[in-house]
C-alpha cells in the first residue's frame, strides 16, 4: 500500500476515535469535587461539568438526586442493587462498612433537578425537552444561561424554542449589562405567565436604572392584562361548570315539579341514590374487572339513572300518587321521606363520605393560558348534561311517552277520556324525573366525595333554576341554570360566596315579583301576558 494511502487511513481512523470520545468525561477528581464539601463548592463543581456532560456524569447526578451515593476519604460510589460502583468507570468496586451517605439538602436537591433538566434540553425526544424547560423556569439559575443559550440556538421546535426565548430572558434580566437588561424586559413582556410577573416584580425592588425600571413596568401592564383575560376565561368556565351541574339537577326537577306539579323535597336524595349507584359499580368494577376500571363510568351512567328511576317509582306508588293537588301534604311528606332516604345511606353505607375516583382518561386537564387549566372531569361534565338535556327534549317533545305525558299536564281528564292511562304516565313521568336525578348524581360524584348530604347542597338553586326558568319550560331551565351559574361566580369573585349567594336569591326574588311565570311562561290561555 502507498505511503501516502496509509498516512490518510490513519489520519481518517484517529478522528473517527476523537470524534468517539465524550465532549467532556467524567474523573475522579470532579466526581469527588460534586459529592463532597459544603453546597457552594458542590454547585460551582457541578456548574463545570455540564456543558458537554457524558453518560457517566448524568448517572452520578442522577444517583446524587435518589439518594444512592456514599463516600469514603478516598473514593466515591453510586450505588444500584445494594452494589457500589465507581462512577467514573462504572466497574464494581466493594462498599467499606464506614463509607457514608450523601446529604443533600432542599436547596441542593433543587440544584441537582436543575442541572438535570438542563441536560435534558439536548435530549432527542420533544417532550423530554419540554418538561426540562418547564423545570428550568420554575427555578431560573443564572448559571445555566450558556446551557440555555446553546439549547435555545439548536431547538427546532417552535414552542420550545419559544419557552426557551422566555428561560433565556428571565436570566438576562439580572445581567450586569444594562443593554441586555432592556432587551430582556421587552421580551418578557411577550410572555404570560405568573412566574415572569413574579420575576419582573421582584426585578423591579433592585433596579437602579430608571431606563430599565420603566421598560419592566411596561412588561407588567402586558403581562398583568393577559394574566386578567385567564382570570375572566376562568371565572366564565366555572360559572358555566357549576351551571352545567344545576341544569343536571333541575332537569329532573323540571319534571316532577315543572310538568307534574310535585314539589319533591327528596329530589335531593334521589341524586344521592345516583352517586352511591357509582360507588358501587367503581367497586364492583376494581373488584371483578380491574383492567376495565377506566371504563366504570359508562356502565355507572346506566346503573346510577336505574337505581333513582326504580326509588322514583315506587316512591310515586306508595306515596305520592295519594298528595296530587295537595302541595303542602306533598312537601312534607317528600320530606319525610327525605330524611328517610339520608338515614339509609347512613346505615348502608356510613355517615362518612366514600371516595369515587375518576378514570384516566377524567384526570388532569387542558392548560388553556398559563393561569387557566380546564378540567377534564368538568368539561365532561358540560358535555354530559347537554347530551342529557338533548335526550330529555326529544323524550318529551318526539316520543309517545312526551306525547302522553303532556297531553296529562295540559288537560288530565280529557287525556283519560281519550284512553290514556294518566295513572301509569304518573309514574313514567315521575320515574323519569327520578332517573335524571340520578345521572346528576353520577355527575357529581366524578368533582367530588359522596355522601348522605350530598343532595342537601342543590335542592334550593335546583327550585330556583326551574322557578327562574319558567315551571315547566325546558328552555328557561337551561338559560335559568346557566345564568345563576356564572353569575354566582361572578359575585363570588366580588362579594365571597356568602354575600353571592345573598345577592342571587335577593335578584331572584325581584325577578320573580315582576315577572311570576318565569323567563319562558307556559303557552295556553291561562298563561299571564
């Protein structure tokens, strides 16, 4: 072979080797250095290794942040499996009787996840690198800002690159350099975040520049105003929650007192009998099928409208079906019956709340702004009671049984004269009435624990919503519910709740003296003009 030829080969084989070797190995000397010594010498040994760690540097840290490392006077190990290892090498090496544990304290902990999460910025994976940036922003560390600047020019993908514009920003703010200091709070004014506000504020106290102090109050105002617009989202969303699950309540409410003029004080407990429904299909599910448990809701939702639709029947049967046009007789008695109702539980089930858990797929939420999350369980929440409330409407409206059922409310004895049997519509009507109460219940119980008091807190909004609505009206149920849902949390943001809840039956009240047949009034020739 040619001289000249073999010159090139080896040229070519000993940078293939350089380019093999780490950017920056691990010795033993900085492994030492990061292990041992007070927080200060271990967070600037640390600081050194960083840029260009290896995978043997990302084990110790790793090792150091699990607690697993111990050390002598004269080397270190990382453990795993009760066997030492050096980390440097990662061959095994025997663990003396007096080698010590590790120490680290909050802030050292806090160091280590940084560090960490700043290695991770170079990871392959997106989320990865996502996640480490979101673990860099909580705890911004000047130290970090060459890791941060190198992973910010690289990143391709345009949402973290754009958290890391904000990470990178948040570290110039306390530049030495005044340039670096307006550049950063203008380009902190773009983001949204408590977080950024919270930094700016506290940039704010220190700042000597009156060119800089000014350029980060203009941040704020923008930041503040976004921050205002996530408030407001908020409020709207739980005021449109909370309203979801009064239009659940009072569907059924609508029903049995609305088309049927049953004021039903057990109503309350007949939502109860729904929650309890879907306790004990979450533990009939864990017990029997514990690979289906992230599916228990969807047989709940049957089982839960059953069990009530079944108490509702035999309630209207043995008690109730005696009180018609008598509505004193019927509040009491419905009250008894209430207390009834509570005290079973109590027996059955314990006077303590039992725990429903939501399923996967209920957890967690969509981070609408970075001060707005929405729920999951909620949003489902919504979307549930509309797809009962379009279920009920076409029941009442398209159905024989609607049919029937107003044909009884208009006009009872020319309904029976026609050969409707008013006696057996009673009870559909009334069961029907019972079994949306029911899946209000299985509702409920996805927000919060179960318990025999658990109707006790929706009864009274349930008769205002149907009463503001129009006794009934399907339609003013919905706008009624809606209405007092966010409005009440809009007073609540004002006022407390307390004062809220005044102020709602205060308005309701007037409402009500101007206009006694409610938003919708029943057509008919009875009905007020």
């Amino acid at each position: 072979m040619p001289v000249t030829s073999l010159l090139k080969s080896l040229l070519l084989l000993m940078s293939m080797m350089l380019c093999a070797l780490p950017a920056s190995a691990l010795t033993s000397a900085q492994a030492r250095a990061i292990v041992v010594g007070d927080n200060e010498s271990r967070i600037s040994a640390l600081n050194t290794v960083l840029d260009g760690a290896d995978e043997r540097t990302v084990a110790l840290i790793q090792a150091l942040s699990e607690d697993a490392v111990k050390f002598t006077d004269t080397a270190v190990f990382v453990m795993k499996d009760g066997q030492g290892f050096d980390p440097v090498t990662a061959a095994e090496m025997a663990v003396p009787e007096t080698a010590e544990d590790v120490i680290n304290n909050n802030e050292m902990r806090s160091v280590l996840d940084a560090a960490l999460a700043s290695i991770k910025l170079f990871s392959t994976d997106t989320k990865v690198r996502a996640e480490a940036v979101k673990t860099l922003q909580g705890d911004p560390d000047g130290s970090k800002l060459p890791l941060i600047e190198k992973a910010y020019a690289t990143e391709t993908v345009p949402a973290i690159k754009e958290a890391l514009a904000a990470l990178r920003a948040a570290l110039l703010l306390g530049s030495a350099d005044r340039a670096r200091r307006l550049e950063a709070a203008a380009s902190l004014g773009d983001s949204g975040t408590p977080v950024t506000k919270t930094l700016l504020l506290d940039r704010q106290k220190v700042e000597t520049d009156p060119e800089v102090s000014t350029a980060i109050g203009i941040a704020l105002g923008k930041i503040e105003s976004r921050l205002a617009w996530g408030e407001r989202l908020g409020v709207i969303f739980t005021g449109a929650s909370l309203g979801s699950i009064l239009l659940l309540v009072a569907l059924g409410l609508a029903i049995t007192y609305g088309l049927m003029g049953v004021i039903n004080m057990a109503h309350g407990e007949l939502m109860m009998i729904g929650a309890y429904a879907t306790y004990v299909v979450q533990n009939l599910v864990r017990a029997y099928l514990p690979g289906a448990f992230d599916y228990y809701v969807l047989l709940a939702i049957p089982a839960s409208f059953l069990a009530a639709a079944l108490v509702g029947a035999v309630l209207e049967r043995s008690v109730i079906r005696w009180l018609y046009g008598r509505p004193l007789e019927t509040l009491l008695a419905t009250w008894g019956i209430s207390l009834i109702l509570q005290q079973g539980a109590r027996t059955i089930f314990g006077a303590q709340n039992v725990p429903v858990e939501n399923p996967a797929w209920l957890s967690g939420g969509v981070e609408a702004m970075s001060n707005l999350t929405l729920p999951y369980n909620r949003i489902a929440i919504i979307a549930f009671s509309l797809l009962v409330l379009a279920g009920v409407s076409l029941l009442i409206a398209r159905s024989r049984l609607g049919l029937f059922v107003r044909g009884v409310t208009q006009n009872r004895k020319m309904a029976a004269c026609m050969g409707v049997n008013t006696a057996r519509i009673d009870t559909y009507a009334f069961a029907l009435g019972s079994g949306i109460a029911g899946l209000a219940g299985c509702a409920l119980s996805q927000i919060g624990n179960v318990g025999p008091d658990l109707g006790q807190s929706y009864i009274v909004d349930s008769f205002m919503v149907v009463v503001l609505g129009g006794v009934g009206q399907l339609a003013g149920t919905v706008y009624a519910a809606l209405g007092l849902g966010i409005l009440n949390k809009l007073l609540e943001g004002w006022q407390g709740a307390v004062l809220a809840k005044i102020m709602v039956l205060v308005f309701i009240v007037i409402f009500i003296q101007k206009r006694p047949q409610g938003i919708f009034a029943m057509k008919g020739r009875s009905a007020e003009t």
